[in-house]
C-alpha cells in the first residue's frame, strides 16, 4: 500500500446527484492531487494542492470542486456530472511539488 | 495535441519473453522521462525513470532505452513474467516544474502468458 486512501473505491451516481470522494494521506507530504483517468486517454491532471493552497486547476468544469481542508484530507465535490464523466479519479500526494508522488487506488465512478 | 505518444495500446508476451513499449515525444525541452507501471484496482506507480544525459538505465528486469535525436523512449522488460502483467504508462516534463507538468501516454496494457 502506498499509504493514500481513497473512499470509496466505487460510485453510482445519477446526474442530478451530489457526492464526494474523500483522499487521505498520513505520510506528512505537502502536495496533493486529482487525477482523472478514462480508458484509452493520457492521465489527467485536475487540481494540485500545495501546503493546503490550490496551486492549479487545469480548466475542469466547475461541476467538479475541490476541496482541502488540512494536510492530509482531500476531497472532491460532484454535483450534476455527465455520463462522459465516468472514470477512475485518482488521488496522489508527494512530499513537495518536485518529488514522486504516490498513488491511491482510486474511485470508479460511473454517471448514469 | 498529445505530446506524448505511446504505443502499443495493448501487448501480449510469452513467458520469458522480452516485452518492448514505445513512446516519443514533441517537446524538446522534457528532460525527465518516468515510466508508471499500474495493477488491476491499483493506482500508478512510478517504477523507473531517465534524463536525457544517460542513453540507458536498467533496474533489474527493467530498462529504458533514451533516443534523444529521434526524441524516443522505449521500456523492455527482459524475462517477462505474469506478475508484470499491468498497464505501463510513460510520461515527460522539464525538469524540476513539478508533478503538474508531467505529460502522460495513452498507457499500454500488458498481459504475460505462460
């Protein structure tokens, strides 16, 4: 285990929903990060916490919100997705912004 | 655009077998070059990487292989096993900009057979 926890690891959610995916991470990093991974397409960076601050948000539809309320708590806020919106969204953290960044298992979610 | 292309998209490799993945990028200025290996219900992990300085780097079973004129990188899995079997992502960015420049491939998944 990498030590970054995500819950939980699989969502249904209908398009007029609201949900949250929760990351946790216990190893003291600084950063943290949304990734979004589809079939067939690169990794997709969305947003990049450091120390707490958001330091980059790579245009994503405001029907996805982030939030971090301290160091080792991510959260991502979803409300009114599309069904292209199914995905494995992936949590990371790293020690600081230049350094390997570990992965979580992610969440699976489907938009139906 | 995709600035970093991958391929195969998917790969099947005989046990033992050598098990090659291509990748080549556009940006001249990336000057780190990490490879991610990912199981089934598992996130990425990085599992080696390269700077342009060096035209090979093996660990173990594994090595990349650095092509700065043709701006291509490849992976070869010498002595491939089933627990290789995972999907292989390769990825660039300059330098030290952070986590946030990395660009990714498409990901190759590789099956090992007996």
């Amino acid at each position: 285990e990498t030590g970054v926890t995500q819950t939980p690891r699989h969502l249904v959610m209908g398009m007029t929903n609201k949900k949250s995916l929760k990351c946790e991470q216990h190893l003291g990093h600084n950063a943290m990060y949304w990734y979004k991974q589809s079939a067939k397409k690169p990794l997709e960076l969305m947003f990049v916490y450091s120390l707490e601050e958001r330091v980059e948000n790579n245009s994503v539809p405001s029907r996805f919100s982030p939030e971090c309320p301290n160091s080792s708590h991510l959260f991502l806020h979803l409300h009114t997705l599309q069904p292209e919106d199914s995905a494995l969204y992936l949590c990371a953290s790293s020690p600081t912004r230049n350094t390997e960044a570990f992965f979580g298992q992610g969440t699976r979610l489907t938009v139906v | 655009q995709q600035q970093v292309k991958q391929s195969p998209q998917s790969l099947i490799v005989q046990k033992g077998g050598i098990s090659i993945i291509n990748c080549a990028y556009e940006n001249t200025a990336f000057d780190y070059f990490p490879w991610y290996q990912q199981f089934p219900g598992k996130g990425p992990a990085l599992l080696i990487a390269i700077r342009p300085d060096v035209s090979e780097k093996k660990e173990g079973r594994f090595t990349i292989s650095f092509n700065k004129s043709a701006k291509q990188f490849s992976l070869h899995i010498m002595d491939s096993q089933p627990g290789d079997s995972a999907t292989y992502s390769c990825a660039a960015s300059i330098g030290n900009f952070g986590n946030e420049k990395l660009t990714f491939g498409t990901g190759t998944r590789l099956t090992i057979i007996p």
